[in-house]
C-alpha cells in the first residue's frame, strides 16, 4: 500500500491585505512539522503543491528541515489539483443574493474582516450555497466540479508514481475535503463542515492501491500539541 500525506498549510495572514502567505506563527507550525516528519522517518518519495504561497512556503519549511539534517527530500511538483477553491468568487457570487433575503445580513458583512465570528457567519453561509448546487454561477468553479478536479487530480498523482509511495500534498482545506467527499462518500456540506476543523499544518493520511484510496488518519496534530503551547493550534 501507498500513502498519501495531505497536508493543509501553516497560518495564514487573515485580515492583512495579502492574507496569502505564512504569519510567523504559520511558519513555525510549518517547521514543527518538518521536524516531526523528518524525526518520525519519514522518507517522503515525491512531493506536490499548488502556487499559492501559503502552501509552497509550509512546503519550503518542510524541505529546509529535512535537509538541514542532511535527508534527501524532493523538491515538489506543482498540481492544480490541489488548488484551493476561490473562496473570494464564492463569497462574491453568493453575498448579493442573501443581501436580497435577509437585509440584516449586511451587519456582519460590514465586519467580515475585522471579526471573526462576523467572517465564519458570511464565509459558512455563502459556502453552504455554493455547495448545494442550486445558486451556481456561470464565473465560479462549483462544488461538483471542484471536488472532481481534485479528485481526478489525485488519481492522476497516484497512476504517474505507482504503488508503494510515500506521497506529500501541501495544500489546503478545501481540498481534502474534496477526498473525504469521496472516500467516505460524504455529503458535500458534511465534508466541508469537516475541513473547518482541519487544523493549520495538520497531517491528513490516506493509504492507496490500484483500486481504491482509503482514509487512515484525520487532522493529525500530535506534532503541534507535543510543544504544549496551545497557541499553535489555529484554523485560518
């Protein structure tokens, strides 16, 4: 069996002008897990990552720590397969039409990004529209075709490496999402409602064969919970 080693990037810059790239706090959580990864033996066969920065910086962290140590590491692939989805276009397409419904809604908007709990109401609201299929727009990618890019995408991966591979995916939430809509046969909404759970540098593992991908470890954060310092466990 092959493994497959799903990882969702450190932190990220909420609420600055480019939330697109590591905090410092992102960047430890990163280095923490490489160390971990390298100390636990590790030996990673190939490596995958989409460009936005959040992953290939989480995925740069990685690499320093395994050669840093003297390990051979690969440097990795890019994959759009492991893309997050634009969450700005689902935001965008979906906000206008619950405006319409319920004009209270504009209260949190107003505050999406300088409160959280206002960010979570809007974000889990428009995401759960999107999901449903019903309020699809011609501009944005949808769910269904979403999770399949992501899961052809990783088939693809598993068909050009073969069997027996270690296999790390720096990505993010969306995407293994996206494998746990399938290998669990999930709802949409339940595995998106799973993945706003997944930790920041969390390790979620999937074991492979020709025929089938199975779950074998979720949100796994040891890790992170072994410095004992609870500020390392974040969700953005």
């Amino acid at each position: 069996m092959g493994m497959i080693y799903m990882v969702r990037h450190g932190q990220a810059s909420f609420g600055e002008a480019n939330y697109d790239r590591l905090s410092d706090l992102g960047v430890r959580q990163a280095r923490i897990l490489g160390e971990y990864l390298a100390d636990t033996g590790l030996r990673p066969d190939e490596l995958y990552s989409w460009k936005l920065k959040r992953q290939t910086g989480t995925a740069d962290e990685v690499i320093r720590c395994y050669r840093e140590r003297g390990l051979t590491i690969p440097d990795y692939t890019f994959s759009y397969a492991l893309n997050e989805y634009d969450s700005a276009g689902v935001l965008m397409s979906q906000v206008p039409d619950i405006l319409e419904e319920d004009p209270s809604f504009k209260e949190d908007l107003d505050r999406i990004y300088t409160d959280k709990r206002s960010f979570q109401k809007v974000f889990e609201m428009s995401v759960i529209r999107w999901l449903s299929g019903r309020y699809d727009k011609p501009d944005v990618e949808s769910w269904t075709d979403f999770s399949s890019r992501v899961c052809d995408g990783i088939e693809d991966i598993i068909s050009n490496e073969g069997r027996g591979k270690n296999i790390v995916l720096f990505t993010s939430g969306g995407p293994i999402a996206a494998l746990l809509h399938k290998t669990l046969a999930l709802t949409g909404e339940n595995a998106i409602r799973l993945s706003w759970q997944i930790v920041n540098a969390s390790v979620t593992r999937f074991m492979y064969n020709s025929n089938n991908i199975t779950l074998a470890g979720f949100n796994m954060i040891s890790h992170l919970e072994l410095q004992g310092d609870k500020s390392l466990i974040t969700y953005r």
